[in-house]
C-alpha cells in the first residue's frame, strides 16, 4: 500500500497506483517461470507425440530395473542372481539416458524453463556420465566374476565326467529306489536329511542305498554320483 501525496486526500484512493490494471495483466510481458502456456501452445503435435514416447520409454527402462532388482533378490542360484545384476545395471544406465532426454524434450515443448535444459547439459551432463561409467564398470565386474565361475564349474564338471568314464549307465542294473536316489543326488539333494525327506524313507536306508550306487559305479563319493547321474539321464534321453 503505498503512501498518500499531499493531493490525494481520499483515503479511498490510498494505494491503488500500486495495482496493476487487468490490461496491464494479460498484455504485458510474461514472467519468467515454469510453464510458457503461449509456447506450449504454439507446438507441433508431433513433438508432443516425442515427448509421449520418450516419457514411456523412461518408464519402461525403470519398470524393468526395478522388475530386475525383484527378481534378483529372490533368486536362490548366485550365478542366475549375477544375471540379474548385470540387467539391473543396464537398464540403470538406460534410465539415466532417458530421464536426461525427458527433460530435455520436456524444455523443448515449455513444460519446463530453459534453465532446466542447461543444467541437464551442464553439470548434470558429467554427472550421469560418471554414473554411467560405474554402472558399466560396475556390470562389466559382475558379468567378469559370472564368467570365472562358469569356467570353474565348467572345469569341475570335466573332471567329474573324467572320473566316470569307465562307468556303462547300461550295465548298472539300478533298482527303482537306487534310480530314485541317483537321479536326486544328481539335481544336487545329496545330503541323508535331504534324501530322507524326498524319498520318506529312514536315514539307514538312504545311506545303504548310496552304499550301493558307490558300489556299482565303483566309485568313493557322492561327488562322483554327480557326475554318474548325468550319464545315466543322457543315456536314458538318447534311448
């Protein structure tokens, strides 16, 4: 409210040559703030229809990231979870990209000020390159320790099959029950308790039935039961 003159009397009148006139209001320069409504009006469909798609796409990216980092925390085989890691960082890196091409679209059509385009170009832009990079170095660590792993397994697995190459699965003569424990053994329940609760039987009796399998395969460990296991399932698909 602003101070009355030695002319202006009327306390009425007090303040008004403060207030803008509606004229004054819908005609004269905008204020700089969030949204241009003048641009936003003023732009082609099609870049509307970008941005859609381009927020979609964000979307997307972060729906699949997150659907990455659920199942990676549930999944029970480390080399599968590892997988799942090296998708969640992939799609992380891929949010970082698009969130940056949002908001860029997002200034091109006025939804956002200029200055939002130039810290997203600016700082930001070093920013998400840093991230992206530890993303990648961080995948490419994840995928390197995966690889080393299957190699190991890998090496293991040839030397089980080394061990058992003398072993004929066609003249083992297995009954049901010792199939039945070999085949479980195999998908790796070798433990008495394990086999105990699979198969309902007693302890003694799943630990007499290894006996026998050690027996017939001429073999020492459950290990190498492993390895038998796999022998008898190939040569039984191939029959």
């Amino acid at each position: 409210m602003s101070i009355p003159s030695d002319g202006d009397s009327d306390p009425q009148s007090w303040g008004r040559s403060r207030l803008p006139r509606i004229g004054e209001i819908t005609t004269g320069s905008p204020r700089p703030g969030l949204i241009n409504s003048e641009h936003c009006l003023s732009i082609d469909p099609v870049t509307y229809l970008r941005l859609a798609l381009v927020s979609v796409n964000t979307m997307a990216f972060l729906l699949l990231f997150m659907v990455s980092v659920r199942f990676g925390r549930r999944e029970k085989y480390v080399w599968v979870r590892r997988l799942w890691v090296i998708l969640a960082l992939a799609c992380a890196a891929l949010v970082v990209g698009s969130v940056q091409r949002l908001i860029l679209q997002a200034v091109s059509v006025g939804l956002l000020a200029d200055s939002a385009g130039e810290v997203v170009t600016g700082d930001v832009q070093l920013i998400q390159s840093l991230v992206v990079l530890v993303l990648v170095v961080g995948a490419y660590i994840t995928l390197k320790r995966l690889t080393d792993e299957m190699d190991a397994s890998e090496r293991l697995t040839v030397s089980l099959l080394d061990r058992v190459r003398h072993v004929d699965p066609g003249k083992l003569h297995l009954t049901d029950r010792e199939s039945e424990v070999l085949a479980l053994i195999g998908e790796g329940v070798s433990t008495d308790a394990a086999l105990t609760e699979e198969l309902h039987i007693s302890a003694s009796t799943v630990q007499s039935h290894v006996k026998s399998l050690l027996k017939k395969t001429g073999l020492n460990s459950r290990r190498d039961l492993v390895a038998v296991a796999i022998l008898v399932g190939s040569a039984r698909g191939g029959e």
